[in-house]
C-alpha cells in the first residue's frame, strides 16, 4: 500500500481496510489471472494500479484480486469509495467475471491456481522453499485486513492487548469458510486452521494465531527479531521485515498502525464495514477481558470450530458494549453484526443452507452465485435469501 495512504492513516481518527476476492468464471472456476485484470485495467501491468477511484492490486495467489480505498477515511467514505471501484471493475471487464469474497474459495482445488509470477518473484520463492507455498493456507485464503492508527506506545499497547483479547470473538462472528475443496470440514473458519500451519517450520512467526500480551511496544520488537533470527538461519534475510510477523494483529511501525488479520473476507463491503464498526466500537469501551493465553487460545480454537455457536451469550454481551460506546456512523452498521450473533456467522448459515438443499457441487455452485451476487449489489447475505444468478 503506497505510503501516503499511512500518512493519511496515521494523521486522523479514520482507518484503512483491505479487501481479497477471488476471480471466477460463470462456471464458478477459479481463474488464475489477475495479472490479465490488471493489465486490461491499467494498460500496463503492475502489482498494484490506481483504478476507478481505488488502488487495485495482485495477491500472492493469481486468482485473487485486493481491492484498497483511495485513502483512509470513515466507514461510509470507505464502502461507497470501493463499490464505486468495484462497479468500474465490473463494467471495465465487461460483467465477463464473478468476483466473490469469502475466507477461503469452496471448490478451488490447489492444481486450479497459481501464484503471481512477476515482480517480487524473490520473496515468494524464500517463502517457498522455507514453507512449500503449494497449499491452502498460502494460495486458497482471503481476509478483511483492518488498519487502525495509534497514537504513542501506551495507545499501541493498550489497543493490541484489547484487540488479542477481542480475537476470539471477532473469529467466531466473522467466520466464512466452512468448505474445503467442496467438502464441510468440522470448522467454521478453515482459512485460519490452514494458515495458523502455513509456516509450521518455524512457528514463531504465527505463533498460533493469538499474539503474546504485550507490556511495552519493546517486547514486540523483541518479538520480531527473535523471528528475524529464524529467519536469518535458513538464509532468509530477505523476509526480515515487520510483515513477516502472521499473528492475527500485528504492529506495522512504519505505518503507524496496527492491522488485524485474523477476520474472515465477507460477502460484501457493508459487512466488511459492521465488522469494522463492530471492533472500533468495542476498542473505545471500558471491556475487562479475558487475557490467559490458554483461555484465549481454547475460544479461538472453539471459535474457528463452531463460529457463534459457541459464545453466543458473550457475543451479546459485547455487541450491548459495542452499541454504548459506537460513534453514529457504527451504531448504524451493527444490526448486521447483531442478525449475525442471532443466527450464525456466514459459514453458519452456508453450512445450515447446504444442510437443506444438499452439499453437491451444483449446490455449493449455487449458493456461490449467491455470494457473488450479494458482491456485486453490496447487499448482505440473509436467512431465506433467494438464488440469484
């Protein structure tokens, strides 16, 4: 992301987001051409392009494309600046392609992708032979990445622990991907067990997903570099920088901010916003949490398992806090947060639509139109949502 987006970060009380989609063909066919998009976009190709308001740019894995607002800002300037984006995409590639959210692609099965094969060829073939990117936890994973500014140490460390604690919670409501290479797994949120094992080779740099709890900004940079020395003795040097980090929060010094990671792609931009609204508001609350690291772990694990299902009297109790302490521009986006608490998180509902339709391919086919559908028109997915093609 171009600096001057973080300095802009960083100056005001607004956020930056990232948003991941895969690319698909009516068929509902992974494609592996995000260079193509770009290139057909741009008139050049490049790994990240000024496009129709926003910034448009590759991911490791070509059949996915990141959306990225114009500059930070509130919720509602961040929705409408990337569906305008998005609209110019579909009208700039003609309506040719389906582009869906989601934490993971239901069908895609890994001989189906590729990984982006221009510039920066060099960091990805060190990951590669430190980590074997040939699975899904590298080439078939896509998250909502959520940038929030600090403000001195204090205001870092303050946030980072209240967002470790909040990470559970987050997780469960937020889960959306319950298949795996069209198949219901036992968890909710497969994106995080593959990832969380991404780089088991050295597991300092995940660290199970939940970070250690800070008690000054220089613990994490002790953090780093103990992950830098790992790295430094397999040759790898060239990944020794604040984003190798894959805890999901991590402190981007260089940016001011901290980015949250661990929250599941949804299907559309407004709720990626009511989820956004839903951790702002919940960071400006006088919350006591849990901070035990084997508690917290046990709910994450819990959470990626069974979503919502699992702390659904938790999850009410923060979205009460979350309602105290929310500007007006978050109140407005938590009813889909509290629809999500009441019925399930979206791969609760996937898994409970499929429950009664079957979960064959055709099906699974059908409710991805569905997703892509709720994409293209910015409209939530709901319970007794009808097909849409």
């Amino acid at each position: 992301m171009p600096t001057a987006f973080f300095r802009a970060l960083a100056a005001g009380s607004c956020i930056g987001t990232e948003h991941e989609y895969s690319i698909n063909d009516k068929s509902q066919r992974a494609l592996a051409i995000s260079d193509q998009i770009i290139e057909r976009i741009a008139g050049w190709l490049d790994h990240e392009v000024a496009f129709g308001g926003i910034l448009v740019s590759k991911e490791l894995q070509k059949h996915a494309i990141e959306l990225i607002p114009h500059r930070p800002g509130g919720l509602g300037f961040l929705e409408e600046n990337l569906y305008q984006g998005l609209c110019q995409l579909y009208h700039a590639t003609n309506h040719e392609y389906a582009f869906m959210g989601l934490g993971m692609h239901p069908l895609l099965r890994l001989d189906e992708t590729a990984c982006w094969d221009h510039d920066e060829q060099e960091y990805y073939q060190t990951y590669d032979r430190l980590f074997n990117i040939r699975q899904h936890g590298w080439l078939n994973i896509q998250a909502l990445q959520i940038n929030i500014p600090y403000r001195g140490k204090r205001d870092l460390v303050a946030m980072f622990n209240k967002i470790r604690a909040l990470m559970p919670y987050l997780v469960a409501v937020s889960a959306s991907s319950p298949l795996v290479e069209g198949k219901a797994t036992s968890y909710m949120d497969n994106r995080l067990v593959y990832y969380r094992e991404n780089q088991a080779a050295i597991p300092e740099i995940c660290h199970g997903i939940l970070p250690e709890k800070l008690e000054s900004a220089d613990e994490y940079v002790k953090i780093n570099r103990q992950i830098y020395t790992q790295l430094k003795k397999q040759g790898a040097d060239i990944l020794c920088r604040e984003w190798v980090n894959s805890r999901g929060v991590i402190v981007r010094f260089s940016r001011s901010c901290l980015e949250v990671k661990a929250i599941d792609e949804q299907e559309c931009l407004h709720s990626d916003m009511a989820f956004s609204a839903f951790l702002l508001a919940l960071l400006r609350s006088d919350l006591v949490l849990e901070e035990d690291e084997e508690s917290l772990l046990s709910l994450l694990e819990e959470a990626m398992r069974r979503g919502v299902a699992c702390l659904r009297p938790e999850l009410e109790r923060l979205l009460g806090q979350a309602e105290k302490s929310a500007t007006a521009e978050e109140r407005g986006y938590l009813p889909l947060v509290a629809e999500r608490i009441e019925q399930g998180s979206l791969a609760e509902l996937m898994v409970e639509k499929l429950q009664e339709t079957g979960a064959g391919e055709e099906k699974i086919k059908d409710l991805m139109r569905q997703m892509q559908w709720c994409l293209k028109e910015n409209r939530p997915y709901s319970v007794g949502m009808e097909s849409c093609s």
